[in-house]
C-alpha cells in the first residue's frame, strides 16, 4: 500500500493539503472534548475556548519553529521557513509551546495550571492520534525497509509506516488517560504526568525505526527529549502526589 495524493482538493487555486485537514479537525475535536470534560476539572467550557484561542497558534508556530531549527540547511528563505502546508511540524516544540501557554492563560485566569493540564492532555493524544495520518499522505515520517504485511509503500520501498505505530498508541493512551482521570480521585498534574511517561515511552521506540529523525549530535533528539519527559513525568507524579490537590 502507498501513501495516496496529499491534496484533499483545490479552491481558487490553492490545495488545501490532507496534512492540515487532518491537523485542524484534531484540534478541533480535542477543544471539544475538553469543554466537555472542563466542569469536572472546576472550570468551565468557556475558559476552554479562551485559554484554545492562544494555545492552538502558539503550538502551532513552537511545532513549526522547532522543526525548522533542527533543519536550517534546509530552511535557508523566510517562505520555506512559513510554508507549513508542505509538512513540517515537530511535536515536541508543539507540546513544549502550547503547555507553556496554557500555563501562562491559567495562571491569570486564576486556574491552576496542572488542573487545566490534565483536563486538555488525554485529547492531546487523541489529536496526535489523527494528525499522524497527515504524515501518511505526505509520505513522511516513516520507518526504513521491512517485509512486514502491514508496510507501506513509499519512494518504490516497503518501509515501516511509523505513523500509524504511534497513531494506534495515542487512541489507546487517549481513553486510558480519559479513565484515570474520571475514574480515579487524582492529583493535579498526575494524567499529564502519566502522559508525558508513557507517550515519550512510545516515541523513544518507534524513533528508532524512524529515518528522517531531527538529530541533536549523534543522537536523535525525539528520544533525548522522551528521555528528559520521562523522567520529568515521574518527578511530577511523584510531585503531585505528595502535594496532592483534588
């Protein structure tokens, strides 16, 4: 199986690419989800949408500013550097970016940060969950050769589709994050802690199969940022529970 045409369809002229379908209707459905999830985290859908409203853009250009900063060879004109449509978007800067927003927004709202955290991130998952297909139809973000009966075919080569490794995790880490965080009286800052251990797990392994990773020196910069995530996770869940807040 090859990865089909990434544009959806053309509109005066311009493509409107299933990379940025894909995205959107992620975030889309992840500030939906999470308007329904605000009351039980004390907040309301309201302070939702306020806090999206930064956070999206913000996330977006720290996606997009990171990717760009671990390939400036490449990125070598201020049109390349903007031209997101074409792929290009790292998750970590996104992640790293839009936490730190939220934490900002909350904090002169006068909610607490982790709260908000926790109610946003098990639909952070999911929407990674959908933007990874993005990847799919761009033909990027794959693995190197494998007979497998589940590879995908990319540049005449039967490759890894990483993608979907990572796309099939975060569902499942969508709704185990989702139970933890209703079904359990959990401290703040606990499901974002969890999520940060066992999304950055995932990536560390799946990177490896990777063959277009951002590199830091000789080593792949996804997994010493999962590494560095893990770590922090643990300290935080250990963290909250000592200082544990419902």
């Amino acid at each position: 199986m090859g990865h089909p045409d990434p544009i959806a369809f053309t509109i005066f002229g311009i493509d409107i690419r299933w990379y940025g379908i894909l995205i959107a209707c992620g975030m889309l459905l992840a500030v939906l989800l999470s308007c329904r999830r605000a009351p039980r985290h004390g907040f309301t859908g309201d302070d939702v949408l306020d806090i999206a409203l930064w956070m999206l853009p913000i996330g977006v250009i720290g996606a997009r500013a990171y990717y760009v900063l671990f390939n400036l060879d490449y990125y070598t004109t201020l049109r390349s550097m903007l031209d997101i449509r074409s792929g290009g978007l790292a998750i970590h800067g996104g992640l790293i970016f839009g936490i730190l927003t939220v934490i900002v927004i909350a904090r002169r709202k006068n909610i607490e940060p982790l709260n908000v955290l926790d109610c946003f991130i098990p639909t952070v998952a999911l929407a990674q969950a959908i933007g990874r297909w993005g990847n799919f139809f761009n033909g990027e973000a794959h693995g190197g050769p494998t007979d497998l009966p589940w590879a995908i075919l990319v540049d005449g080569e039967m490759v890894h589709p990483t993608f979907l490794y990572e796309s099939i995790w975060c569902v499942i880490l969508f709704f185990a994050l989702s139970w933890f965080d209703k079904n359990k009286r959990t401290a703040h800052g606990q499901t974002l802690s969890l999520y940060l251990i066992f999304y950055s797990l995932e990536r560390f392994f799946v990177e490896s199969l990777r063959t277009d990773s951002l590199m830091i020196g000789p080593f792949r910069q996804a997994q010493v940022i999962s590494v560095c995530a893990i770590v922090f996770g643990i300290l935080l869940y250990r963290y909250s529970s000592i200082n544990k807040r419902i």
